[in-house]
C-alpha cells in the first residue's frame, strides 16, 4: 500500500513539515502507548481519588452549605439520614442505606440512576472473569510473533489478539456470545425491577395526589374544537368514562412571557448594580454607575449611556404596568391549539390514553399530561408537522457539529496533547519549545484537556438549545433527547474516528494516489488488508482506553469534593460583588444533571464492551470506576444533589437502547477481528448475535413497556363500579378541588414578578441613590420602615402580611441570606427541584375518589407506600389518629359539633394537602372489598352524626345543580338521578 509520506513525495512538494505532519496523523499512537502509562495512570489515578476523598472527609463538617445543603433544606420525608461531624462519619450513611428507604427521599430518577450505576458495575466485574480467564490466556498462548520491545510492551500485546491466527480465533466468537447472553439477563432482571418500581411510584402518597397523574395533555386541535367543550367532544371519542372530565383550553398569552423574561433580566441587572455600587454603603464611589440602553428600548437613542440605577427602576415600573395590563385582558384573546382535561380517578385517565396512543381523534394528540412544571410552554402551540421539520433541521445541525469537530478532535489529539509534536512541523515553534521546556511542559498539561474540557461542557448546553428549538414539549424529554445526542457524539467522534482514524487516513491517502496514478482504487484498499489494518489500530489503541478510563477515576472524586462550586463560590464572595440573590441560590442544592452523567456512564461502558475481547483487562478497570463511582454518586444523591423535574424513571427505556447498540457494536468489533484472523465460518456464527438483541429489544418493550407507562391498559365493569362516587361527594369536590386551569394555566399568568433585593447593610442609602418614592402603600412611612409611630403597613390583598418597608426594593437582613428562607418562593423553587422535596409538591390535589390498590393516605396495608411513608414519621397526623380512635391531642370538637366552615377545611397531617371532610364519612367509601371490620377500626372514637344528604337545588333550566350537564353546560334530559346510575356509571 502506498503510505502518506509517499503521497507527498510524488506530489512533489519536498515539504519536510508536512511529511512530518502526515507521518504523525498516520500514526497518533505510535510513541505514546507504552505500558509505563498504564502503571503511571493506576498509581495517579488511585492515589489522588484517595487524597481527594481525605480532603473532602476534613472539609465536609465545615462547608455543609456545599457538601450536606438537602439535610438543612428538604422536609422530614425528604430529609437524607442524619450526618455526624466526624471524618468519617459520612460512609457508613452511604454503605448502609439501602435503595427501599430511597424511594421517598430521592425520587424514582435518582434510584434508576444508581441502580444503572450498580448494574455496570456487576456487568463489568462477571465478564471480567470471563474475558480475563479465557481471552487471555489463549491470546497469550497462541501469539505467533510478539514482536520487540521490552517483556512489559510485549506482554500487554499478547494479551490482544492482534499476533493470533486460526482456530484460537473461535475464542472470539464463544466469548461475544456469552457477553451477549450475560448482558441480555441482566439488563432483563433491571428492567422487570424498574418496572416494579415504577408500579410502586403509581401507588405512592404523591402521584396519588398529584392532579397531572389523572389529566391529559391534547395538542394539535383544530380550530373548530379549541373550546372546554371542543376538548370534552374529542375525548368523548375515544373513550367513555363513568365521569365526564373537567376541560380547559389554553389561552394565547402573547408576549407576555417575553415581557417577563424582560422583566426578570432587568431585575438581576438593578441587583447586580446595586451590589457593585452599594458594596461599601458609607463609602460609596464617586460616579453612579451607567449603562447602555438597549437596541429594543426606542424611548432613548441606540447605545446612550443612562444613569444604570434610575433607567432600570423606570424599565421596571413600566415593564409591571404592561405586564398587569396583559394579564388583564388575557380572556380576550384567541385559545390555543392545546388543552388539558382532568379525570376523576387515575385509571380512567390512563386507559384513556392508553386507547388514544395511536390514534389522532380530530388530528389532535392525546398522552398523558406531565406534571406543570415539566413543561416547555413556548412549544406547546407548534403543530406536529413543524415539530417534524425542526426536529430534522436539529439532526441536521448535530449531524454538521459532529463532523465539524473530527478536525480540531484530531489536531487535539495530536498536537496539544503533545506539543513536541506540533515542534517537527513547526521548526519556529521547536526553538520556543526548547528553549523553554518547563514552561511549554506546563501548558501542554493544560492547554489540551482545558479546551476539550470546555467543549465538553458547552456541548450539553448547545444541544439543549438545539433541542429547545426542535419543539420538545418537556425539559424530561428535552433531557432524554440531549443524552441521545451527546452519546451518538461521543462515540463517533472520541471513539470510532479517534481510534480508527490512523487507518481511515492511511486508505484515504490510498484512494487520492491511486487516482492520480490512474489506477483502480478499489484495488489500492484491497491491497491494504483493510481488515487487518482496522484490528491492527483497535489493538494499538486499546490500551490508551484503559489509561483513559483509569484516570476518570479523578472526575469521579473531583465530584464528590465539589471543587469547582468550592472555589468559584469562595471566589466570588471574597473577590466580586454578588447580589442577595447569588448569595441565596448558591446556598440552594444544585440539580443533577442526568444527561451529562448518563452520557459519560454510557460512553464508559461502550469502550469498555468494544474492546473487552481485544484487551480483557480493561473490564476489571471499568468494574473499578463504576464500584467507586456508584459509592461516591450515592452520597452526592442523598446529600448534595436534586432532580430539578422527576421523570418517574423514564431515562430507562433511553438507558437501555444505548446498551443494546453499544453490546451490537462490540460484536461488530468481533466480526471484524475474525474477518481479519480467523474464517467466514466464525463470522456466519456472529451473524444471529444482532438480530437476536433486536428481538430481544421488541420482547422487552411489549412486555415491559405499557406497564411501565400505564396505571392500567382498560376498565372493567367492577374496576367502573368502584370509580363511580355518589353525587354529593362529586358535587363537593366539583366546587371544592383542583383548579384546572390554573394549575395547568401557563406560568406567566399568575406568578409573581420578582422584586429587586438589596442588603440590608445598604437599606439607609436607598432614599439617597433612589428618587422615587421607596413604599408603594404609604407616603407617611420613613425609608427604613419607621416613622414616629412604629407600625408596619399591610400588604395589599393579603390583610395581617406586612408590606415591605422599602418597596419597590426588597431588604435582606445578613441572617436571611439563605435559601431555606425562600425555598418555597416560586423564583428560587423553580430551579431548585420545584419544592417537592421541600415539603411543596407541585399539583398535589385533595382526592375525590379512591382508586384501586391504593387509597390515598387511608391505605394501612402493610408494606404499602403510604404505610411505609408514615411509619417513618416520628408521630402520626391528627387526621391518622381521629382514624384510629386517639383523639389525645386532637383539638379539633368532636364531629357533630363542627361547623360546616371546618367540615370543608383541607389541609392536615405530614403531607399538608389531605382533604379532611368528615372521618367516618370517607370511610363509608372504601374499596368494596374492605371488610366491615376494618371499616368500624379506621372509624373516629368520637360519637358521630349521620352523613347529611345534600339537598340539590335546581338551576333556572331545571336541572338539578351538582349533577353532570352536557357539554357546554346544557343540561341532559331523562337523566336517571338514582345512585345506582352513578354506581353504574352514567353514559
């Protein structure tokens, strides 16, 4: 074959750098694989995860705001278990709380997270005793020329299959068949227990009570249907339910989401000038600070320079005003082309969608709706086709940055990684080079893995973008579709082409000099040995992978020890001037971002799989990355870490696709180290292997995947028996329960707008930085909040909440400069896992009907979720003990003597969100199967009156209020009023 160096040569261009050049991407890995690197890497990689740990261990007790934040700031159910102030205190937590008692405190997300973390390690320590008793020792065996070198190089070249030929090459085959097997069981056994826990998140306490649990989400309706009654006709289409559901069309709220987005952006600016100018009150700096207006502003001219502090309070002021006069007149606008309807239990919610999956009643989409916050509200309005195009316009994008990043990956590699390298085609540089060899040696450890580190760390960032822009309709699929993508990257790019591409230059060079020569260039890659040559550079750049993957062993400590958030938050408090607001969200537990860390899991394994035949020994050196790994991840989980938006466990189905095509790509591998080494024989015997995993693949999601997805598939007649309720209780929860609209209204119009936070160091100099008035209800109240008489004012619209002293800014005394202050504030909330593991759940609902399996928080089965969640609480609810018959401590009078007011109060026990109603009466409506027994135990000991029958009043029509009207409200005629129609089910 005709190498580089010769392309050059008959090029005539006698250019020495640039044969040295082709000489070096021919061969990247020629110098730099020696066995030395892989001892140098062990004993690095060991040694500085041991140092890491120890300083992590003396740091911890003193920097809990980084190392512990959920044990100050999650509720008692939430809360991880207690840590101690010792060195060590932190592992036994860690080695002893086992995944049943981290349903409750983590989440289903952050167990599939660990559980996938535990499963590659187990994968990985049962193939090493494959890989290493069989694959090396025949590899060893039957080397024919192991080549020059010391014994070590030698040695690690034996242990491929790279000087093997012929028979010992059915080692190969037998050992991708049982790898293949092995993995086929085990992801199996994962994936029928995700399935089992994702059957006990459907019965938990909070999916119970969630209102998303029982509504569906429809996009893509016709004009002619964008109604509350239009919603009801297509829903009616697909499935009839004992209850007709409660509809609610979007409403077009315009620009209203940019004004706030406007809004919020003006308010961090004023806080950060504020901070900055407002850093040292009683020394302040000589000029106010200024800006420039921005290009949307016409009010000034483009650029002029404004007084920052005043421009901002004004753009403020008139943003609120605007704003206020949107939200008022949004019932004038057009509905939207999506809407929500909500069922009155779970199961018919679900067998609902379940009928609606593949169908397009009306050209609309039917699924279930995911919980409000999940929902990337700007792309709900696009139709499916333009979801279509975006999304092939995306993969178009990702498709152009992967090939784009094959050349700066190569240069990468070559050069940075070695700048000697970059001296052979560079003389200039080569003088620089040596004569200051120190200080190059110092960049060339910085200067490679610094740049690709960036990328890296901006790569998650843009695809997100990208996959905003596509129209994903939730951040949960937006985060499942970012992974995919990350993933195929860094197998093309860091895997296929880094590893093969030395031999892909080599044909490629091939192929241009043979068209120049005017020769066949299908005979110049023939004559190559092409697949002799691909075995030849996996066998070379295997070890590489195991040096590699032994350092990321570093990552997984610098994880744990937090030091990037160490230091650039201790940077920034003692450099920079941050504002309240910094101060507050770096105190705050930062969300786990699931794609990033899935994605290297993921890639890890894949190396790993690809090339556990052609050097075994880099399986027990994954097993050791993932053992430490899944111990030090568990503590981030319980101690550190949130999941900013609950999924419920759906990366699985993601998880378990990319293993399957890494396990198809390792037996690629394997047939083309057989095809170079052994017969044709051995590759018919790896043909089945990937249709076999294809089949496997459609086994496991026809049985696996509904129940995963569904609560359940259909009703029955007695499953419909038990969902209908009686009308009175219907009628109460008609007027009493889940606000549809609102709580699946778009954000923007109805949360707060954020106000401008100050110090309260600097409160005394706001009347003198600011001319406007400083309280927006009085005119009498001093700027500091006193006046000769001291008397807070009101808030308006909430009488008994003082107003702050100096609006329009909010003051923050020193010892508020915490999150737990303002965890349950949307603004700080939203991106700090939405308050659920605070103790405020997203769209928790009071019930309005039991569903099977499960009564919400009467179910007292043994070993059931809402058993098991209670006996964790140190004390039973006031709610629990009326059910039991202890009315010690209850302050509530005896039943007969409420007032209605209190009969209909909401809101008791752990959970905060219980619909109280009477005791005795929800008891009445147990599951059919509960015996008579268990009826008169859960009952009050108190005395109790007997349930009062609603006396319906008619309407001006005639019909009776609080039973089902017609769409639209009409009212339906030669209805059967009895309670048998509603036992039934009324259609």
């Amino acid at each position: 074959m005709v190498s580089a160096q010769g392309l050059v040569a008959r090029d005539g261009t006698g250019n020495q750098g640039l044969d040295e050049f082709l000489s070096l991407i021919s061969n990247p890995f020629a110098t730099s694989l020696q066995v030395n690197a892989f001892w140098a890497s062990l004993v690095t990689s060991v040694t500085l995860t041991v140092i890491i740990a120890l300083c992590f261990s003396f740091l911890r007790p003193y920097n809990s705001w980084v190392y512990a934040p959920k044990v100050k700031h999650a509720d008692e159910k939430h809360a991880p278990p207690v840590l101690g102030n010792g060195v060590f205190a932190w592992v036994n937590p860690v080695m002893t709380t086992r995944e049943a008692s981290l349903f409750d405190k983590l989440g289903l997300d952050a167990i599939v997270f660990l559980r996938f973390t535990r499963m590659c390690r187990d994968l990985f320590l049962v193939m090493s005793v494959i890989g290493c008793g069989i694959i090396i020792p025949v590899n060893v065996a039957f080397s024919k020329s192991p080549g020059t070198g010391s014994l070590a190089d030698r040695a690690f070249m034996m242990m491929t299959p790279q000087n093997v030929v012929g028979k010992p090459m059915w080692a190969q085959v037998i050992v991708a068949w049982a790898f293949d097997i092995i993995i086929a069981v085990v992801l199996w056994f994962h994936y029928r227990t995700i399935t089992r826990l994702r059957r006990q998140y459907f019965d938990s306490t909070e999916y119970q009570h969630a209102l998303h649990s029982r509504t569906l989400m429809l996009t893509g309706i016709p004009k002619a249907y964008r109604t509350d009654e239009g919603i009801g006709r297509i829903i009616d289409g697909i499935k009839a339910t004992p209850e007709p559901p409660r509809c609610a069309i979007a409403r077009n709220v315009k620009d209203l989401p940019e004004l706030i987005e406007s809004h919020d952006d003006a308010v961090r600016k004023l806080e950060s000038y504020l901070a900055k100018y407002l850093k040292n009150p009683d020394k302040l700096p000589p000029n106010r600070p200024t800006c420039r207006v921005p290009k949307k502003d016409n009010s000034y001219k483009e650029g002029q320079k404004v007084d920052a502090i005043d421009y901002l309070t004004e753009r403020i002021r008139a943003l609120e005003a605007e704003i206020k006069d949107v939200r008022e007149s949004i019932d004038k606008r057009n509905a939207m082309p999506y809407g929500f309807a909500s069922y009155q239990t779970i199961p018919e919610a679900h067998a609902v969608a379940y009928t609606a999956r593949k169908k397009h009643p009306q050209g609309a989409r039917v699924g279930l709706a995911p919980k409000p916050n999940d929902l990337i509200w700007k792309n709900l309005p696009l139709t499916q086709k333009t979801r279509r195009w975006r999304g092939f316009v995306n993969n178009i994008w990702v498709a152009v940055l992967t090939l784009i990043w094959v050349v700066p990956n190569a240069l990468i590699a070559v050069f940075l990684s070695n700048l000697y390298n970059l001296g052979l085609v560079w003389p200039g540089f080569q003088k620089q080079l040596y004569a200051n060899q120190r200080w190059w040696a110092i960049i060339q450890g910085i200067l490679s893995p610094a740049i690709t580190s960036l990328f890296y760390l901006l790569l998650p960032t843009i695809f997100r973008r990208l996959s905003m822009r596509a129209g994903d309709l939730t951040k949960t699929s937006r985060e499942r579709h970012v992974m995919h993508k990350l993933y195929a990257f860094f197998v093309f790019n860091n895997l296929i082409i880094f590893s093969l591409f030395a031999t892909l230059w080599n044909f490629v060079s091939a192929v241009i000099n043979a068209k120049k020569e005017n020769q066949n260039a299908w005979e110049a890659i023939k004559s190559g040995h092409l697949f002799f040559k691909v075995m030849s550079a996996l066998c070379q750049v295997s070890t590489y992978w195991v040096t590699w993957i032994l350092q990321r062993n570093l990552g997984a400590a610098a994880d744990l020890a937090q030091i990037w958030n160490l230091s650039t938050t201790w940077f920034a408090r003692k450099c920079l001037s941050p504002t309240p607001r910094q101060l507050i969200e770096w105190t705050a537990p930062p969300a786990f971002d699931y794609a990033s860390y899935y994605n290297y899991f993921l890639f890890y394994a894949t190396i790993a799989l690809c090339f556990a035949t052609l050097q075994p020994i880099i399986l027990p050196v994954t097993a050791l990355y993932f053992g430490i790994d899944a111990w030090l991840k568990k503590y981030l989980l319980l101690y550190v870490f949130i999941t900013k938006t609950e999924s419920g466990g759906q990366f699985w189905r993601v998880l378990f696709n990319r293993f399957l095509f890494a396990t198809v790509l390792a037996n690629v591998i394997v047939a083309l180290v057989v095809v170079a080494k052994g017969t044709w024989i051995m590759l018919i015997c790896m043909a089945p292997l990937p249709i076999l995993l294809l089949g496997y693949k459609i086994y496991c999601n026809k049985v696996f995947d509904d129940r995963m997805h569904y609560y359940t598939k259909s009703l029955s007649t007695d499953a419909e028996s038990t969902l209908a309720i009686p009308p009175e209780i219907a009628a109460k929860n008609a007027r009493k329960n889940e606000r549809l609209a609102v709580r699946f209204g778009h954000p923007v119009l109805y949360k707060p707008l954020i106000t401008p936070m100050v110090h309260a160091k600097a409160q005394h100099m706001l009347s003198q930085i600011y001319s406007g008035r400083l309280d927006q209800d009085s005119d009498t109240a001093s700027v500091a909040g006193y006046s000769d008489i001291f008397m807070q004012n009101m808030t308006q619209g909430h009488p008994g909440k003082s107003a702050n002293a100096a609006a329009p800014f909010e003051v923050v005394p020193e010892n508020h400069l915490d999150f737990s202050y303002y965890k349950n504030r949307d603004e700080f909330g939203d991106e700090h896992g939405g308050g659920e593991i605070f103790g405020r759940p997203i769209d928790a609902v009071s019930i309005r009907s039991p569903t099977p399996r499960s009564f919400f928080a009467f179910e007292d089965r043994p070993g059931s979720p809402a058993s098991s969640s209670r006996a964790s609480s140190p004390a039973p609810s006031r709610l629990q003990r009326a059910m039991s018959g202890d009315t010690a401590g209850y302050s509530r009078p005896p039943l007969e003597h409420r007032s209605s007011s209190s009969e209909s109060r909401e809101g008791l026990g752990s959970s905060g969100y219980v619909d109280l109603g009477d005791p005795g009466r929800v008891a009445m409506y147990r599951d059919s199967n509960e015996s008579e027994t268990r009826l008169l135990n859960a009952a009050a000991s108190s005395p109790r009156s007997n349930p009062r029958v609603q006396e319906f009043s008619h309407d001006r029509s005639g019909s009776p209020r609080g039973y089902p009207r017609g769409y639209g409200n009409v009212p339906q005629d030669e209805m059967d009023l009895s309670y048998d129609s509603y036992r039934r089910g009324y259609r």
